[in-house]
C-alpha cells in the first residue's frame, strides 16, 4: 500500500506506510527533540493504514507527556484530523476514559462508535393509527403499547395448536438500534444495519421503490425494508419529518427521500447527473422516492446525528460541527442575522455561532430547534429569532427554596 497522500514528501523518513519517527516517539524528551530538528512540519501527517496522526497513537498508546508536548510545541489538536473510522484523537482519549471509568458510559458523546455498540432493542407503539404510523396494522386508536412483532429481537414460536411454545423466532433484523416516528410515517435503524418503514407514503417519505405507495394509493402497516441499505451500507441513526426522511449510515454518510420543499432534503432534485432520467421524474413530481445521498459540504464529513422537521433538517457530524438546510421562514436554520431568514438553502450549511463549540445533539421542532453541546450547554434558535442563544436553566430544588439559573 502506497504512503498516505497526506504525508509530507518531503520527509524521506516516514516508511511505506507514512509512519514517521515521530509517530514512534515513546518519551517526552525524544518528541520534543524530533520538533526542535523540525518535525513539526509533519506533526498532523497521517499513516496509512488508519489515517492516525502523532498524537493519535500518543493517546492510544497512554504516552500522555508525548501528546502535552505534542500540543504545546507541536500545535497538534485534540479535534482534528479525524483518522479513517471519523475519530478524532480526542475520541481516542475519551475511549480509553470510558474503559477506565466504566460509570462514563451514559456520556458517551455521538462522534464515537456509540452507535455500533448498542444493544438491539424491541419496539413499541401506541396513539392514533389514523395515518397507518403505528407498525402494528392497526388503524384505530391504540391506547396500550403494542410491539412491532416483525422488528422483535426474537419472539416465541406458535405450536401446531397455535399455542406459544418454547421455541423461538430470531427475527431477520435482529431488533432495532434507533428509531423515529412522525405524523405520517415511522423509521427503524436495526441491528443488522438495515432500514425499515412504515406509515403512508404519498411523496416518497418511506423511501420505497413501489409507485403505488409513492403515490398514496396504497399505505404501509407493518414494517418493510427500504433497499439499499444492509451489510455494506449500515443504518445507525434516522430521523422522520413530516414529509421527509433522514439517515446516516457507520462511515458517516447521510441519506435523505421525500418531498424536496424549501431545499429540505439537501440537494437540488436536478441535479443528479448519475440518473437522468430518475433525476427529471423527481423534478416534475417534486420529490425523491428512494434514499439518496446528501453532498455538498458533507461530502468530506462523517454524520453521526440527524434531525427532520416539517420543512427542514439538521445534521450533527463527527468534529462536533452542526449544519442546517431547508426552510428558513422563522430562523429555523441557525444562521443568525445574515438577511437570509426568509430564504431556503437547499445545500448543508455550517451554523457558525456555534463554533468553536463541539455539538453532541440536536432535535428539530417546526420552528425552532435545540442543540447540545459537550461542555454541557443547551442552545436554540427559530421561532423569529435565527441566532442560537444558550439556553437559561432553571433548577427547582423543592417548594421552600430559590430557583437558580445556571
């Protein structure tokens, strides 16, 4: 395998892998020698079998005087590059953390492979089956939770008497990682890495390639598995809008399908020029019926979050960055007093005030969303206010005390 193009070819020392002297720097004073003869030049190169700089194997590897003097001669950073699974060498450090300290688990922040580890979950549904959402096949009020039989994780089997034996099904999913429903429709990221829908289809919200369900002659009640997705492309996390659908995938691509308005989905339907044809129908119908991938300024960038509203969305990805597109009638998008609020943006747009912050969540409401960030900190903007503003918290600690705000 050739030298990662990223190194320096101008350092004849790095091997055939990219790997450098200072890749290997196993003491503080050797790291701090190897800068002083100018290696500081080479401080962010990467190897190439895992994209890892310096201060990646620094951290992995524990040599934590190495990595301070990495970051303080080197001018190495904790947040960047991101190595080839999208961690950056902070997340290294987070990781070893969390092995140390198993109490950290519940703050594991969404630019780690939180996804991959989670444990395969059964799911339940209950309200208003009205809009066929409810992936049970009832279409009436359901006032009791009811599972989703065909995402259980396993199930018993029926008996020739159509008893309940002791046998038991183990379901093609194998239970569900995340799920999101919303007023017409539901989504299923399951442990197998495939996507499932559900709901009434009218403007390809479901994503499936059946002209009838696109169409709304036909409604969805239980489950079924949108193509595309599966062993080489796995589902971790979805998002389902009103009138659209959003996905990332484990290399941190990001999907969406559906009514195409105001630019929510993240692409101009046109403009597709691997499918002309396929590219021309979602223009005149304007909608997209099947997954496609959103690009723009993700193209580069590992999605790890997503979130979809009625008429946009928003994305969180690996280096912390949140990016908005969409309708941007209220403010909705984040992008503060630019004279931009009563314009749609129909491409991923970073939101700039909330840098150098890192984002470890977001959700999306119909006019204005939340993001958190990982010092701890709750942000929102929309609803005719477009700069993200840190939200007050007020903690009530009983009916004889004083409320306070932090």
């Amino acid at each position: 395998m050739p030298r990662s193009p990223s190194s320096s070819s101008g350092d004849a020392r790095a091997n055939r892998w990219g790997v450098t002297p200072l890749h290997l720097a196993s003491s503080p004073r050797r790291a701090a020698r190897l800068l002083a003869r100018g290696a500081s030049s080479i401080v962010a190169d990467v190897d190439a079998e895992s994209g890892w700089t310096p201060l990646h194997r620094a951290l992995h590897r524990g040599h934590l005087r190495v990595a301070a003097v990495l970051l303080e001669r080197g001018g190495a950073s904790l947040h960047s590059p991101a190595d080839h699974r999208g961690r950056t060498p902070l997340d290294l450090l987070t990781a070893r953390c969390k092995r140390l300290l198993p109490w950290t688990s519940a703050w594991t922040s969404p630019w780690t492979s939180q996804q991959r580890e989670a444990t395969p979950c059964d799911v339940y549904s209950w309200g208003s089956g009205v809009n066929f959402q409810l992936g049970t096949g009832a279409v009436d009020d359901a006032p009791a939770p009811r599972r989703l039989d065909v995402l259980a994780v396993a199930s018993p089997a029926p008996d020739d008497d159509d008893e309940m034996s002791d046998a038991i099904i183990h379901h093609s999913g194998g239970g569900v990682l995340a799920v999101s429903c919303s007023k017409f429709h539901g989504l299923a990221a399951c442990a197998d890495g495939t996507l499932r829908a559900w709901g009434h289809g009218r403007g390809g919200r479901l994503g499936l390639r059946d002209a009838k369900i696109h169409d709304g002659d036909e409604a969805v009640l239980l489950p079924r598995r949108v193509r595309g997705f599966g062993v080489r492309r796995r589902v971790v996390t979805v998002a389902a809008g009103k009138h659209h659908s959003l996905v990332a995938t484990d290399d941190g691509e990001c999907y969406a399908w559906g009514l195409a308005a105001d630019g929510r989905l993240g692409y101009v339907l046109e403009d597709d020029a691997a499918d002309v044809a396929a590219a021309a129908a979602a223009a005149e119908t304007g909608s997209q019926p099947t997954p496609r991938r959103v690009r723009g300024a993700l193209e580069r960038r590992r999605v790890v979050a997503v979130a979809a509203s009625n008429r946009y969305s928003v994305v969180v990805t690996s280096d912390g960055e949140a990016f908005s597109f969409g309708c941007n009638a209220r403010g909705q998008l984040g992008h503060g007093q630019t004279g931009i609020q009563s314009a749609h943006i129909a491409t991923p747009r970073a939101i700039e005030q909330l840098k150098p912050r890192r984002v470890a969540s977001v959700s999306a409401a119909k006019h204005h969303a939340v993001a958190t960030t990982a010092d701890g900190a709750a942000w929102q903007w929309g609803r005719g206010d477009s700069s993200a503003t840190r939200v007050r918290c007020v903690l009530y600690t009983g009916p004889h005390t004083t409320p306070s705000a932090w």
